[in-house]
DNA sequence: CTCTTCACG
DNA sequence: ACGTACGTGAAGAGA
C-alpha cells in the first residue's frame, strides 16, 4: 500500500518556533522555527518513507468560516513577525526538497488535507497527517492515521479510530461535536460557556452527538448546565460547522506531482540553504560536505607558480591583463606594523604567482604594476599592505576593493575578522587559520617555506574569490556607498597618518618618569607604614585583604573574585581611612608609569625616533576607530598630572605648531537631528551651553538660578540618555537613589519628548528588523534584542540606543578626515593629520599655514555633512598637545 | 589566559 | 525581581 504524509505547515512552523529558542543566523535572520521544521521534515523522510508528500498551509486572512462566523479566530494573537519571515524561508527548504507544498486562497490547511486525506481514502491510499492541533482527530480512519506534536519538536503521538477510543470514548467523527460543545479559545469558536471538556466528554459519551444532546435535553438533571445548554443552543451548532473540516476543496492538483522524489533532494540546494542559515549539527547530520563543483573549483586553481626568469615574461603579461588581481602580502611577526616581508602573492583568479622578499625588490617591472593606478588591486587590509610596502620603500596605487573592510561592515559586531574566519563564513574552503600555520604567541615560528608558500598564495586567491561576493552583499544592504566613499579612502588616509607618527619628546618623557618614581616610592613607604606590613599594592587581592580584613574597613562592593578596590570604591572609603587616599594617589601614578611613560617609551621606533600608532579601522560595533601599540586615543587629559603626558607630543619641526580641532557636542546634536526634538534643535541653533539648556528645563529654574550641582547633574543625564538611558545607571554615576534618578529622566523625557519617542522608536526598530542603522546606513545588527534574559535584552536595548548616536557621529568624522585630506592635497598643504580621537582631529602645522588650516579644518568639519543644526568645531593651537588647549 | 582596574571619547 | 550606563586598549596579578 502506497503511503502519503500530509503536514499542517503553520501548526508544525508554530509549534517548532515556540519549542525553540529565538535562534538567528550572523546577518540577524530568525531561523528557529525553519530549524524546528527541517528537523520534523528530516525525521519524517526518515521514518516514514513517504511516497507521496505534501506540506499545506493556510491561506489570506479571510476563509469560508469567516462568513458564518466573523470573529472566527478573533482572539487569536497575531503571528510573530520573527515567525512570518521564517515562511517563505520553510517554502525555500521544501523546494530544496523537491516536496510539494499547497495552500488555497479561502481555505486552512486543515481543509486542504481533509479533502486530500479522503481522496486517499477512496484510491486506497494509506495516510499520515502531522499537526499539532486535536481537531484534525477528526480525520482519523482505519487508513488515517493523526500523528500529533507533543513535548520538544520531533515527539509525536499516533492516533487512530483505536488511540482516540481510548483517550476519549470516543468515535473519530465525534471529535467536532467535543469542539461544538466545548469550544476553543484559540479559534475563538465559543462553544458552550460552563462546559469544559470533562462535560462535554460526559454528554457525548451519553447521546452521542451535539444534536442527540439537545433530543435528550429533558433528560438532563443538573440545572446551570441544562440552563446554559438551552440559551446557547444556536452557538453550540454553529461551534460544531465551525470545526467541521472542510472536505471538498476544490484542489487541482495529481498524484503524480505528491510522488516523493526517489533520487532523493537536491544536496546542493539544501546544502547552500544550510550554510546560509547556519545550520551547521545538520550539515554534519547529513553529512554534506561542499558540492563537486566546489571542490573541483578548489583544486583547480591552485596552480602556483614561483617567480623564475622562466614564467617572468609569463607574468607580466598576466598582470597586464585587463581585471582586477588579488594580492596579499605576509609579514613575519604578528605586530600590525611588521615590516619584514616572508612573501607575497598575486593572483587573477586562475592563476598564483608567489614572490619572496628579495624578489620583491628586484623585480622593478613589478613594483610599477603596484604603483600603477590604473591597475586595480584587490587586498584584505589594504592600509597594512600600504604600510609593510611603506617600509620597503614600496609603493602601491589603485587599491579598488577591501575584503576586511567589507566583511566588516557586513558585521560589524564580529570585531576584525581574520581572512580564514571569513572564507569560513562565506563558504571559501581550504584556508587554513594562521594561528594553525605560524602558531601563536610565544610559539609563533615560521613553517617550512613549502608550507607559507602554499598559505600565502591560498590567501591571496581567496580574496580573489570573496570580493565579489562582499560586494554583492554590501549593495543588498545598500552599505556599498559607506564602503567606497568612505571607508576605503579613509583607509588611505590612516596610512597617512600612522606612515608619518607622532614625534615624542623622548627626554621629556623620561624626566617625569623619574619624577614619578620618587613620588612612587614616597608613597608606597607611607602606605606600607599606615598598613602595618609590606605587600604588593597593585594586586586586587593583597590590597582587599588589607583594606577589608585587616583594617577591618566597610565592604562597598564585591566582584565574583574577592572584594571590588576600584576608585569609585575607594573614594566612598577615603573618610574611614588615611591609607585609602594615598593608595588612590599610587594607583593614579602608576598608571602613568606604567602605561604612559614606560609604555609610550617602548613604543617609540627607533628608525624614526617618532611613534607610529595603528588605526584598526575594522573592530568596533559602531564604526567608531581604535588605536593600537599603542593607543594614543586614551592619552591622559582629566588631570592635570596625567595631562602633562601631553607635553611629549610634539611637533616634528620647530616652529611648527599642534592644532587640535573637536568637534563640540557632536553626540548631542546628532542626537537632535535624529530625534528631530524641537527643543534640543532649537538649544542648538541658538548656540546654547547644552548642559546648563537641560539644568535649566529639568528644574525649571532660569539661566541664572543653574548652580553648578544642578549643570553636573544635566551633565550626568544628557550623557545617560546618549548611552541609552536607565534608572540604575544614572544613579551610580551621580551616587543618588534609583527613584530619584527615575525622577531626572522623566523630567527630562517631558521636555524632550522628541528624544523620548526617538528612544521608543529605535527599540521597536530593532524589535523589527534585528538591526539598528546610523545616517549613513551602518547596520549593527542585535539579535539579543529579542533574548528573554532581562539583562541581555536590556543591554541590546540601550545599544539600539547608543549606536545610531555613536555610529552616526563616527561617520561624520570620517568624512571630515577624508575632505581635509584632499583640501589639503589640493592646496600642496606642508601641514598633517596626525590623529583622530573620536570627535577631535590632531594636526602639526607648519607656521605660514596656521591661518589657512584654522579656516579649512574648521570649514570641512562643520560643513561634513548638512544636519538639522549646526555643527560647532572648536580649535586650538599649542607648542606641544598639552599647550593645545 | 582571565580578571580587575583605569585611561580616553 | 532583574542589577548595566555606550564604545575602546593596556598593564599587572595570579592562576
């Protein structure tokens, strides 16, 4: 006997969605339910060897039942928008599948396979439905068979004729009149009130049918039930037509085309959607591996060929082809400026070429390719290349795409991928991890050079082989203009930058360490002296033991550790203690120490006697820049002993001069402009002192009655609201109660309430569409939006907040730097760009050009881009960063 | 290698 | 009731 499965496609999609967590792939795509599904449909291939199959769904909001019944379904919560998306994803799959799926404008599911179910009947034809809801029971025959979900998402029950006697007492048919009686809540088929279905059970196994009950209704003793049995006699009827299943539907559809394909799915297409969706235990369960073509293709191209006298000739032609060339170049050591170069490789996607060093710099016609615009190159971190030829001596030009930069802004949250994570997640096999060649850390070594010739030149083809598909993705989320107008010639630019460095008054640096070690040990002498033993101060540990269990001092706060010793701690403590003040002082000049002179000096290149930060422009979720080995976006500024650190920042001339340009507020007024709050545009447009504008509106006083706690406190609020506001925050910061930081920001949500709908807003966005975007179209994506962990989901909440704010005033700068860049290029400007601190731009300045500079510096930022208030830029010059002020 | 602390915007 | 402000990088301690 030929066997047919049959599945309610939403009750199955439903069930599946609410059994599993919210799962989503990297690109914020919700999966679960499809996850759910394809587990349920694997099994059932499996254990049911179907011959013929079909998935039914429900069709339009409207069907027949809606004419008797208009609130039919009434109740009914609306379908998740994280389960609607997942649909067409579940019609994807069965395509992949080969397997039909039907659904009939009018009809449900339920009816589509009752009339499909008693067609089987009559050919002869055995039948299993999969669903998840008790009506369907009513189908149920010697050659029907209702397998219902139970717990999880691939436990089933069978029922027959047999199962539902058992269960219920009850006959197939009689599972409608059940429903008539009863009713469900979640159609909203009313039914009778009072009875459940331990009644209606009762009743039916008495007189068998809704209609035998009402014959017989005389015969019914009990008062209330006879009572209501008699007032909803109409509605108990219309119960029963309601959930009778519909088994005539008017389906054209063959038998032929339920027949279950007997090659099997299509591995290729099922595979591809696996990847897609991330579906990793089950690419592994079917044991798929990448399709023939792939792998072929793979093999194919690594044709290698080491630059000889022989295939030079060879080669120039290839380069002089048309199209772009994929290069990498790999350099010994993991530092982000390693200068000495273990190889290089080129490739036009057919064919590799791997260059060592020392060919490299003989090879003249090749180092002209490089420097040749016109020839496109395609590169993964083309700001590291520029740099490792920088220091060669070598020039490359007519870099047109990014392979970092684009996977990065395709997922920003992932922080600096690695070229093999990336090949990973696209699908691009065969690259192996560095850490797996080179090893990490101390056991970082060179392999045998068969082996990084091998890895080099694989690299350099999967760049070749990716770009095209990141540039695909960048245009579908409409990214690629970020991509080329802005972050690839900021890329530039930053090499610029980090090629030049800093000059640093090494000598200066060296007189304030020595000055610092004296007070070091002045203190670290009292402070022994007050504790009553010598120990290391600079551990946690030592320190909470001496603080907390010796001196017996109260405890503010613990870590999952030991006792918390941070400052906020210790000023809380500094009354109770005269030790407590000095350790803050050590710590304070410490740090200093440690990580500004000695670090700083470390740093320090001896070739050039100048420090030459990293910018990693691929790491942050907001698109903001870091800086690295080291980081000269956290130089000391809020006091003063820290700040003198600046003095060491030098210009490379003397005469020349450091101009320090910010941005004033910019966060604030980005803020405003997305928000499009009319009180915080107008602050703005007329120029006002935003703090005291906020004290002011949120204690309703007058300008002049703001005391200087009340601005602190303004403060304090607009820098909550901009990191995505929350009682409890706020309260630490400005050490006042949870309620009465409540009290602020609903004060200040009354006044601003442009900001307040904007915050909704951004939430509800999120909620949406699993992503939050700044002015220029940056995405982070936040899955964690939908977690049911308060915490995480409140976290995802005030990032969907902060990050537009963030992101968007990251944009902005960038595109300052990339204008003044070329302003100054046009002007043959002697003047640089140094470095970008998030909202403020450092230059060194050559004296005959400080008047220019003040006017272009200040003009190109403010003019960046047009908002819905003015931007403010403020400048000043120094002899060092510190007299910049 | 993780944790804690602290420097910046 | 839940207990975190948003985004980074570096140093030192202690496993």
């Amino acid at each position: 006997m030929k066997k047919l499965v049959l599945i309610d496609g939403n009750s199955i999609s439903n069930r599946a969605f609410y059994a599993l967590p919210l799962l989503s792939n990297k690109q914020g795509l919700f999966t679960n339910a499809v996850y759910g599904f394809t587990q349920i449909l694997l099994k059932i291939l499996e254990e049911m060897k179907p011959d013929y199959f079909l998935v039914a769904f429900d069709a339009g909001k409207v069907t027949f039942r809606h004419s008797d019944f208009k609130e039919y379904k009434g109740k009914r919560m609306k379908t998740p928008s994280e389960l609607s998306g997942q649909f067409p994803m579940i019609r994807e799959l069965l395509d992949a599948f080969h397997l039909q799926h039907f659904e009939l404008e009018g009809y449900e599911a339920d009816d589509i396979i009752g009339t499909l179910s008693k067609r089987a009947e009559e050919i002869g034809i055995e039948t299993v439905i999969y669903t998840g809801d008790k009506d369907m029971l009513q189908l149920a025959s010697d050659s029907v068979m209702i397998y219902l979900t139970r717990k999880g998402i691939t436990e089933v029950e069978p029922f027959g004729p047999k199962e539902i006697m058992d269960k219920y007492g009850l006959e197939p048919k009689q599972i409608i009149d059940l429903k008539g009686l009863m009713g469900d809540p979640s159609d909203n088929i009313p039914g009778v009130p009072g009875i459940g279905e331990k009644t209606a059970l009762k009743l039916l196994h008495e007189y068998q049918t809704v209609e035998g009950v009402y014959t017989h209704l005389d015969q019914i003793t009990a008062k209330k039930l006879k009572e209501n049995l008699t007032t909803y006699q109409d509605q108990a009827i219309l119960s029963k037509q309601l959930a009778t299943i519909y088994r005539q539907v008017p389906i054209e559809i063959q038998w032929e085309d339920l027949k279950v394909d007997d090659k099997g799915y299509h591995r290729d297409e099922v595979y591809q959607l696996f990847v897609k969706w991330e579906f990793h235990s089950l690419i592994e369960r079917l044991g798929m591996q990448k399709s023939k073509e792939e792998e072929t293709e793979q093999k194919d191209v690594l044709l290698i060929d080491r630059l000889t006298e022989k295939n030079k000739t060879k080669w120039e032609k290839i380069l002089g082809e048309e199209g772009p060339h994929a290069i990498y170049v790999e350099t010994i050591g993991e530092q982000p400026h390693g200068r000495q170069i273990l190889g290089l490789a080129v490739t036009n996607g057919k064919e590799i070429l791997f260059i060592n060093d020392q060919q490299l710099k003989q090879w003249t016609d090749f180092q002209e390719w490089l420097q040749d615009s016109s020839k496109t190159k395609w590169v993964f971190d083309g700001k590291r290349v520029e740099m490792v030829f920088f220091w060669n001596q070598i020039e490359i030009k007519g870099i047109a795409s990014d392979l970092l930069l684009g996977a990065y802004l395709l997922n920003p949250q992932d922080g600096s991928p690695s070229l093999a994570e990336i090949a990973k997640q696209y699908h691009y096999s065969g690259l192996q991890d560095d850490e797996l060649v080179y090893g990490k850390g101390a056991k970082y070594a060179i392999p045998k050079e068969t082996v990084y010739v091998d890895h080099i030149s694989r690299k350099a083809h999967a760049i070749f082989a990716l770009i095209p598909t990141i540039d695909e993705k960048l245009k579908e989320t409409n990214l690629d203009r970020l991509f080329y107008e802005i972050e690839l010639p900021l890329s530039r630019v930053l090499a610029k930058m980090e090629k030049i460095g800093v000059r640093i008054d090494s000598q200066r640096l060296k007189e304030m360490g020595e000055e610092l070690n004296q007070t070091l040990i002045t203190l670290m002498e009292e402070i022994y002296e007050l504790a009553g033993t010598e120990f290391n101060i600079n551990s946690p540990k030592q320190l909470g033991e001496i603080l907390f269990d010796k001196l017996q001092l109260p405890i503010i706060k613990k870590t999952k550790t030991g006792y918390s010793t941070s400052a906020d701690v210790l000023e809380k403590l500094e009354p109770h203690h005269p030790i407590i003040g000095l350790i803050l002082k050590y710590r304070q000049i410490g740090k200093l120490q440690s990580t500004y002179i000695e670090g700083l000096l470390k740093m320090v290149d001896k070739e050039t006697q100048r420090i030459h930060t990293s910018f990693n422009q691929a790491i942050t979720a907001t698109g903001r820049l870091s800086s690295t080995e080291p980081n000269l976006q956290n130089i000391p500024i809020r006091l003063e002993e820290g700040r003198k650190i600046r003095q060491a920042f030098i210009p490379s001339y003397e005469d020349w001069l450091i101009l320090s340009s910010d941005y004033s507020q910019i966060e604030l007024r980005v803020l405003a402009h997305i928000a499009e709050d009319e009180n915080l545009i107008e602050a703005f447009n007329q120029d006002m002192d935003i703090h005291t504008k906020t004290a002011m509106d949120v204690f309703g006083v007058k300008e002049d009655e703001v005391t200087s706690l009340m601005r602190r406190q303004a403060k304090a609020v607009n820098f909550g609201i901009v990191y995505g506001i929350s009682d409890y925050g706020l309260s630490q910061n400005l050490n006042i109660s949870r309620k009465e930081a409540a009290e602020f920001i609903e004060r200040y949500f009354s006044v601003f309430s442009g900001v307040k709908t904007y915050m909704k807003k951004i939430v509800e966005q999120a909620k949406r569409d699993g992503y939050v975007s700044t002015l220029m179209n940056r995405r982070r994506y936040l899955p964690d939006i939908h977690s049911s962990n308060f915490n995480i989901r409140s976290f995802a909440e005030r990032t969907a907040m902060n990050t537009p704010i963030q992101g968007t005033a990251a944009d902005i700068i960038k595109i300052a730097m990339i204008n003044i860049d070329q302003e100054m290029r046009r002007l043959y400007l002697k003047s640089r760009l140094l470095l970008q601190v998030h909202d403020e731009l450092i230059f060194e300045v050559h004296p005959d050009e400080k008047e220019m500079m003040m006017s272009l510096v200040k003009n190109t930022m403010e003019n960046a881009i047009q908002l819905k208030v003015p931007l403010k830029v403020d400048l000043h010059f120094g002899k060092t960063w510190y007299d910049a002020k």
